[in-house]
C-alpha cells in the first residue's frame, strides 16, 4: 500500500468518527429535551436548532453578517502573515534582534485582545479597521513563534554547506532556512486562522451592531430578544462551520504548496508501520 492512499483513508475514519460523535451528541440532545430531562428553554431541540440553522441560509441580513466576517478574517490573516513571516525570520535569522525585542515581545504577548477592544475602538473607531487591528494583534502570535521555532530547527549543517559554496545569509535564508521551516509557518498560520474567526465575532458580540455586521453583531442582536436561544445556537453552529471550512481551506492550501513534506512525513510512517 503506497504512503498516500493510507493517509487519505486514516483521514476519511478520522472524519467518520467525528461525524459519528456529532450525530451522537444530537441524538442525546433530541431525546433528553423531548422526555422533558433538560428544559427546552435551557437547551432547545436539537431538530428546532437545525430547522432554524437551514432557514438563516435564506436570510439577507445572516448571510451579509456571514460575509462580513469572512472579509474581516481574510484581511486581517493576510496582514498578519505578511508582518508576522518577515518578523519571524528577522528575529530568529538575527540573534541580536531577538534578544534586544525579547522583552517588549513577551510582555505584549500575554495581553488578551478582547482587552483592547474599547481602546482600539477609541484610536480607530468602529468598523472593519478595528476587527481587522484586533485580529492582527491577536493572531500574529501563533504566526510568529512558529517561524521563529521553523527557523530554530533548521539544519546548522544544510546552512553551512550552503555558505560554504558563496552564498549570502539572504540566499541561505531564501534557499534553506524558509524550505525548511515551511511547515511550521503553515502550522502558525493555521492556528492564526481560528484566532482571527474567534476575535472576529468576540468583538462582534461585545460591540454590536456599532462595530458593523459580523457574525457577532448577529447573535448579540439575538441575545437581546426574548425566546431566541435556538436561533443564537443555530448560528453558532454555522459559526463552528465557517471556521471548520477555513481551516479545511487553509490544510488543503498547505497539502498542496507542501505536497513534499506530507509526502515524506507519510512515507516515514509508513516504513514506521
């Protein structure tokens, strides 16, 4: 059996039993809301949150709040890979540098970014440049230590080598370091993504309709009403799916930019096996 069809089907049961799990987990809440277990106002059946789930798929003004939110996280990961990968390298190809912004960057990194929602609110106002300002702040992170360990774990040897033979620190770093670290930035910019989809409708949440539509300003407008907890969950469902769908994307951009490393990652599992 070749490495690649293995794969592909260890992934396929992966996605069966989580599939199996979800069902499950419906199937439980159906029945405790219908034999009166767990109070329909406490938690909804499952049945009424997925026929309010298909229905928002009809409305305007969900779907416009849907895109609103695709756009804030596509801008917002594209600044933050555009400043985070160059920052990465920068600190972990230059020792001085990193040790001189050593402690400016850790004492940025533990600051939460929905802390700054009103102070950034207040600079910038309202709107997608506050989202997108949040979801760079928060979001770079993941982005940048994963280059900084990528490049931490190249070869000392393949580097040498490489200078050995006349070319500059910017070839080696072009030719060597980037290759090798490659799959670690995918890996930052993969948990970047749901940081910037979960900051994106925090803020969203906690601003309302001032900081424009979103998924967020959604659900905030729902939790205002009386009655209305099945559509808030029906729309956090379609939340979890946004960001289940980005992340597919995101894997399967990195499968096939990085087809060599899976490649080899699965032919070393399979001489494991």
């Amino acid at each position: 059996m070749t490495p690649v069809p293995a794969a592909r089907k260890a992934r396929a049961a992966r996605w069966r039993r989580g599939l199996t799990g979800v069902i499950a987990f419906g199937v439980i809440a159906e029945l405790l809301g219908v034999t009166g277990v767990i109070p329909r106002s406490v938690l909804p059946l499952t049945s009424t949150v997925l026929g309010h789930a298909v229905t928002l798929l009809g409305s305007g003004r969900f779907l416009a709040d849907l895109a609103a939110t695709v756009e804030a996280w596509a801008a917002g990961l594209a600044i933050t890979i555009v400043i985070g990968v160059p920052a990465g390298v920068l600190l972990g190809s230059v020792p001085g540098v990193r040790v001189a912004t050593r402690a400016v960057v850790e004492f940025l990194r533990p600051i939460p970014s929905v802390a700054l929602i009103l102070l950034v609110s207040l600079w910038l106002g309202p709107g997608l440049r506050m989202s997108v300002t949040l979801i760079v702040y928060g979001a770079i992170w993941p982005v940048l230590y994963n280059t900084m360990a990528g490049l931490d774990d190249v070869d000392p040897v393949a580097k040498e080598t490489n200078r050995a033979f006349g070319f500059s620190a910017l070839d080696t770093i072009r030719m060597v370091s980037l290759p090798s670290a490659a799959p670690f930035i995918a890996t930052g910019v993969r948990l970047a993504s749901s940081v910037a989809i979960i900051l994106d409708i925090g803020a969203g949440y906690i601003t309302g309709r001032v900081n424009g539509p979103g998924l967020g300003a959604f659900i905030a407008d729902q939790s205002s009403g009386a009655g209305n907890l099945p559509v808030i969950l029906a729309a956090t469902i379609w939340a979890g799916i946004l960001g289940l769908v980005l992340d597919r994307a995101i894997v399967y951009a990195e499968r096939r930019l990085l087809r060599w490393n899976h490649l080899r990652l699965a032919g070393a599992g399979d001489t494991g096996s």
